[in-house]
C-alpha cells in the first residue's frame, strides 16, 4: 500500500511539473524561448531539452529500457553541453513533442517497474532503485522548472505554472510597491547591517 500510495505521489507531482515547465513556453516568440538569458546560456526551450534527454536516460538506459531514438550521448565528448540549447535545425515542437515521447516512455518504466527495482546510473558510478531516480528527477525537473520561473518572468512578467494560476490582470501597481519596498529594505541593510 505504502509503495503504491508513495509512487504514484511522486509520478503526479514530476507530470505536473513537466507541464509547468512546457507551459512557460506559452505565448513566447522563437526568439525568446531559445536566447541566452544569463551568462552561461540559460534559454527556456534549452530547459525543455535537457529534461528531456535526461528522462529518457534516466528512465531508460538505466533500466535497461532505451529511449528508442537517438540522443546525444552524456560520455561523447562532441556532445557535451548540446542538451542545454536548441539548434536552428530543432524546432519548438520538435523539442516539446520529443519530451512528450520521451514522458510516455518514462511514464511506462515507472508504472511497469517497482520503486525498490534497482538499475545502473553509470555517470553516478551506483546501482539505485528506482524510487531514487523519481526523487531526483523529480528534484531536477523541479529546480529547471524555477530556473523557467524566473526566466520567464524577467521576458515579460508572466507567473505561475498553469494557465489558472497565473495572478489576474491589474496588480502592476501592486507589485512595483511591493519591488521598492523590499529595494529599499535591502539599501538599507547593505549599510546598517553587521557582517
């Protein structure tokens, strides 16, 4: 009952954030969704890319149920770093529709396995179950999908992780004050607190 009750809260919760993160590319242009937007090259669709590639390496190579196209590899050094950012050649959808396969395939492992079923992360050098690979593609996909929080906000102010909790129109106002507040508060502590 325990297991049962415990994977299917952990699957519930990565299908939801796999969604959030998608939806942020909502409404965006090309140009936005795959431009660098700090230092290292941090881009939305980039995101979308690398969650991809890594469920499907997760969920599959290491139990011994491939992804069943290809992917760049993690130990082909020509590769190393593509998983971050789209190509000319990739297109929004290509992407999307490819985490979208790549969701079904995940989703498949985890309902045909155990969470006590133990496969081989050979990057981590480790036999884990797969109750471990969940939590930390659940903590993975969580942290990118913040990554998308705040990128997406810094583009054009949207919030939220779905269509229906995105704040209503009409609180610019409120939230500029709530900005000068907390700037000043930290002006202010910049010089009057101790260090």
């Amino acid at each position: 009952m325990l297991e049962a009750t415990a994977k299917a809260h952990l699957h519930d919760h990565l299908r939801w954030v796999r969604e959030a993160l998608v939806w942020k590319l909502d409404g965006l242009s090309e140009y936005d969704v795959r431009r660098p937007l700090t230092l290292t090259g941090t881009n939305l669709l980039g995101l979308v890319k690398h969650n991809a590639i890594s469920d499907a390496r997760y969920f599959g190579d290491v139990f011994q149920r491939p992804f069943p196209e290809p992917l760049p590899r993690w130990d082909d050094p020509t590769a190393r770093g593509s998983d971050h950012w789209a190509t000319e050649h990739e297109s929004r959808n290509d992407i999307t529709d490819l985490y979208r396969r790549v969701w079904q395939h995940s989703d498949a492992t985890i309902n045909d396995l155990h969470l006590d079923t133990v496969g081989h992360v050979p990057w981590w050098n480790e036999d884990v179950p797969l109750f471990n690979v969940m939590v930390h593609r659940l903590s993975d996909t969580t942290r990118h999908a913040g990554h998308a929080d705040i990128l997406r906000e810094g583009l054009d102010g949207s919030t939220g992780v779905d269509p229906d909790s995105t704040p209503p129109p009409g609180l610019e106002d409120h939230w500029r004050t709530r900005h000068e507040a907390i700037e000043r508060v930290a002006r202010t502590a910049s010089t009057t607190a101790p260090r």
